[in-house]
C-alpha cells in the first residue's frame, strides 16, 4: 500500500460516522440516511418485472426460474423457492458470496433438483466447500421461508471474463460515472421491492441473509431499506482501517470493487454504515480463522456496532457472535441462525 493511502487510511475522520456528543441517533439516522441515498443515488426504487421461465417441484417445495427486468436495462435469473402452502410466508433476500467463483449465483445456494448437469456440479462442489455440504436456499425454504436468490452482475447467467475482468467492467462503468458496488446495491434494492410484494409473502417480515460478500449486501439491504425488518450478515465486517492491511481483498483492485462506493468513500465506516440499520434484529457472524476478516477487527467493529444500538433503544436486538471457524459457514451456524429468524419474524 502506498505511503498516501496510509496517510489518508489514518488521517480519516469519518464526517458521517454517528457522534454521541453530536447527535441523538434517531436524528443521526435520518439526515445520515438522507445524505447517502443522495450520494448513492437511490432516493428512488423501482419494483422490477419478472419474467417466467420454468419451475419445479422439491417434495412440498415449491420453484421457480425467474427472469428479473432491472430499471437500468438489465436482466437477471433469479430462483425462488418457497413453501407450498395457502398461508402467507415471512421472505428471505438470499445474496450469493463472491468466491471469484463465477460460473454460478444463484446455484451457490438453491439447488433444483433437476439442475442442468454443467452447473449442478459445481452447484454441489460449492456447497461442499463453504456451506457444510448443504444448499442454504432450500433449508430457508424447508424451515418455512419463501426465498429469492438472484445472479448479481459477473454471475451465473451474467458471467463476465472471469477475475481479471471484474477490473474491466469496474473501470468501464467509471467511465459513466456508475460504481460497480453501486449498480449491485440498486439492484439487490429492486430485487427486494420484487420480492416484498408477491402474492403470499407477508411485507411485514422480509429479512436480508447472505455469506461473505452476500453479507455485507445483506447489511447494506438492511441498513438502506425499510422495507428489511431483520438482517442475517454472515462473514463480512471489519472497520476500514483495520481492513486496510497487507495482504486484504481491500486493496486489490478486483474483487474490492464490489464493495467501493466513491458516493461515500471515506465519509462512513462499515460498522456506523450498517448500524443504519438500528433498531432492527440483526445477527453478525465472523470466523476466529478468517483470513479476510480478522478476529480483533471483526470484534472492534462489532463493539461500534453495539454502541449504536444501545444508543436506539434496542441493545438484544444486535446479536454479535465470533465461530471458531475461518471463512465458511457450517451447517451448525446456519441452523443457529435460522432459529433465531425464526424468533425475530
């Protein structure tokens, strides 16, 4: 890392960062809130269509291949899978990892049973390595959620050039004023207003749940959108300088740039930026042995976090949590975070 990025690492102030000295954090929430839809450019959301492609059966499981029609003229497959039952259900934004795996999204974690053979392997083979062997999706759907999984851009269906290209399309889309990070929040914001209002989920219990890189999309869902009543966030929190370390996915110039919004670039942390999301049920998990997230900055963001949830009232209502594991999330936690889904919606 160069000697200016250092400085400005550590001269940084965070103007947007929530002050107890300064503000209430009701008051902090609401013009911190304003500011960033502005600097994101999403004061306004628009519902997407969908186009039907197929469905499918799973034992008392019920699928659907999606086609997703984007405002900014992109189409997306998407897979939801959701409970047969005449009785509205509580819904589950899924947001697939990165992985610089690129082949599948959505795939990562619904598994069709009749999935075409040249992802159903490596739909399998993901599972196996991140998820404890099991496809997150369809246990959601099993416990009783109706879950959307959508293929972010450079994904499944929407696959670029592979690592190297992430670079590319990031600097083409700079060259338009459009962030990478960016054109993924607008539309994982789209994909949730889809979601909240189809027919049979219930609006007033929508979560965001996501590992890795799906996880710090989930936060960000809850944090921008009052439309997420409860967030799972597994495998993506640290403070920026505690990231801004040799050897970090912050600064290599590929994958990072899924994360990089230049609208707010140095103005907010990661943890003040997803304590936007206070009051609401929030779970964070982080693994002891995670390489990218490191234990004693996953707990030092962890502890701004609660700061600011003490401060809205609701200190139960963030649950903070370190695994023993490095950058996975096994069966056992999955479980323990459905169960306590299951309990805030």
């Amino acid at each position: 890392m160069p000697g200016l990025a250092k400085r400005l690492r550590d001269r940084n102030a965070f103007a947007w960062n929530f002050d107890p000295a300064a503000s209430d954090v009701a008051t902090w929430q609401r013009t911190t809130l304003a500011a960033m839809r502005r600097a994101l450019g999403i004061e306004t959301i628009a519902t997407p269509l969908a186009t039907h492609l197929g469905e499918w059966d799973d034992g008392g499981l019920l699928g659907q291949h999606l086609q997703l029609n984007y405002s900014n003229g992109e189409t997306a497959d998407a897979y939801l899978l959701r409970p047969a039952t005449e009785h509205p259900t509580p819904g589950i934004l899924l947001l697939h990892d990165h992985g610089a795996f690129f082949s599948i999204g959505r795939q990562k974690l619904i598994r069709r049973p009749d999935e075409p053979r040249e992802t159903a392997a490596p739909s399998d083979d993901w599972a196996t390595r991140l998820y404890g062997g099991r496809h997150l999706g369809n246990a959601l759907a099993r416990r009783g959620y109706s879950v959307l999984c959508v293929d972010a851009l450079g994904w499944g269906g929407r696959a670029g050039t592979g690592y190297e290209g992430q670079q590319a399309l990031a600097a083409n889309l700079m060259q338009f004023g459009q962030s990478l990070a960016g054109i993924v929040l607008r539309e994982d914001l789209e994909a949730l207003a889809f979601l909240k209002r189809l027919e049979g989920i219930d609006p007033e219990c929508v979560a965001s749940f996501g590992f890795s890189m799906g996880g710090a999309r989930a936060w960000q869902m809850a944090a921008l959108s009052p439309d997420v009543k409860a967030c799972v966030s597994v495998g993506w929190m640290g403070t920026l300088s505690g990231l801004m370390q040799s050897g970090s996915n912050q600064l290599r110039g590929q994958s990072a740039f899924y994360l990089l919004h230049p609208g707010i670039a140095g103005r907010i942390d990661y943890p003040h930026f997803a304590a936007l999301a206070a009051p609401k049920p929030a779970l964070f998990l982080s693994g002891r042995e995670d390489r990218h997230f490191p234990e004693a900055d996953a707990a030092e963001a962890f502890r701004q976090m609660q700061i600011i949830w003490d401060a809205s009232g609701a200190p139960d209502a963030l649950q903070t949590r370190m695994a023993p594991d490095g950058h996975v999330f096994p069966v056992q936690q999955q479980d323990d975070a459905i169960d306590w889904l299951d309990r805030v919606l």
